[in-house]
C-alpha cells in the first residue's frame, strides 16, 4: 500500500463549507486529472444515469434542469439534454464558472467520448446531432451556493461530488443533499454521485475537504425527501488516494 500522502494533513480536522476559499479551486488541474479522458468508473457511472432517465422520462418530456455543483464536468448536464429546454448549471467557485463559459463555447475533444457512452444504444441521446452545441445553446452558468437552493423549481437534477466534497462535517452533507433533492419539483427524477469513504482531495497544492459517507450516508441523508431510491457502487480505486469507490444515487423527489 502506497504511504499516506502528507498533505493530507492539512485537511483533517472539522472543516465546513464557509471555511474554504474555493475562488482558489484550479480548475485546469481538476479537469485534466479527471475528465480530460473518459474514464472506465465515469463510463459505470454514465451507464447507470443515462438508462434511469431513459427509463423514468417520456420521450418528449421537456423541463428545467439542474446541475449542482458542476465544476468542471459537462457529463452529468450531458444526460439531462434529451428532456431540458434549459439546463442551469449551479457553481459557487469564480474559477469553475469561468471555465464553464469557456468550455461551453469551446468544448474540449473528450467529451465527445463521453457522449459516445451516454448515448450508444439509447434513442433519446442517439437523436440529437450536435450534443455539445445543443448544450451551449441550453445551458446557463449561474453563480449559487448549494446552501442557497430554493425548494420546488426544476423538473429534473443531477449532483455530483459535491455534498460530500465540500464539508467534513455530517449535518453540512445531510443538508446539502436534501436541498438539492427539494430544489425539485415533487416526482422529479434525480441522480447524484457520491465518493465513498473520502478522507479529502487535493487540486493542484490546494486540500479541499470531505465527509466521510457510505451507502448507508447516503441513503439516511436522502430518505426524508425521495421516494424509489436506488444506491449502487462503483468499485473505483485508482483515481486518486482516500476514498474507497463511487456511489450513484437515483430516485424522485417525494
């Protein structure tokens, strides 16, 4: 087993939300170590997001999307394109959105492998000729603090790595993860990911914190406000140090 990275020092202890300047988040770094390939976990992930919406939206469903906490990754809007006249994709960090408008006006190559993965064999995505395009022309990148959502406003969302990625303090992730979910209409689909078991995660030289949670986290933080929640893991193990996998949660809003 490799030796603890000492770094990881600098991000123990009870750190929350407030605490963390994340205009500092080097956005660059985050997308070249995590998305500027497809990756098999996210490849996982994809399949099983893709399919549940597939499966729980009409084909001419349209609404209002979210994506909390989009960061650096287009993939999870990318699912919700079939069914959303407007996507809103939900950032706090100065840097993230920068990078979004950029991004959206000038898409890096590798998310058209991740469109492959999201749209094989499924007609909704098939459909659509130019996703990356249909994205910029949808999509509005919007300053907000997942803290700050209010209750009962779009038909559909997706968050990931956020509740657990921006806090080490339990009540902070449980919170976080009910607001997104009553951020939905009653009934609406979700789909979040979590990283399982995360001890922290650096950006660049910058420790950034996280809570600690299992399925079982997960599930307890997402019960009060979803209904036909499904929790599955992916055995991801190499994408960095201190965690112990992924987890993708899907439902509806009650």
């Amino acid at each position: 087993m490799p030796d603890e990275d000492p770094r990881a020092v600098s991000v123990a202890g009870l750190i929350g939300n407030a605490d963390v300047e994340w205009d500092d988040f080097d956005s660059q770094a985050y997308f070249a170590n995590n998305y500027g390939t497809l990756r098999w976990d996210d490849a996982a992930i994809i399949r099983i997001i893709a399919d549940f919406f597939a499966t729980s939206l009409p084909e001419k469903f349209i609404g209002h999307a979210i994506d909390v906490g989009s960061g650096t990754n287009l993939y999870p809007a990318l699912t919700m394109l079939p069914y959303s006249s407007r996507v809103t994709l939900y950032e706090r960090a100065y840097t993230n959105r920068t990078w979004l408008h950029q991004s959206l006006a000038r898409p890096q190559e590798s998310w058209l492998q991740f469109w492959r993965e999201i749209s094989g064999g499924r007609r909704p995505y098939a459909r659509i000729p130019s996703p990356l395009r249909l994205l910029a022309d949808r999509a509005e990148v919007t300053k907000g603090n997942v803290f700050d959502l209010k209750p009962n406003r779009y038909d559909l969302g997706t968050m990931f790595f956020v509740a657990e990625s921006i806090t080490t303090r339990d009540d902070e992730f449980r919170r976080a993860a009910r607001l997104f979910v009553d951020s939905l209409v009653p009934g609406a689909p979700f789909a979040a990911a979590f990283m399982r078991n995360s001890s922290g995660y650096f950006v660049g030289d910058i420790g950034f914190p996280a809570c600690s949670v299992s399925e079982d986290d997960v599930r307890e933080a997402l019960t009060p406000v979803a209904r036909r929640l499904e929790i599955e893991t992916v055995d991801s193990n190499d994408l960095r140090e201190g965690y112990s996998g992924m987890m993708v949660a899907t439902g509806r809003k009650k």
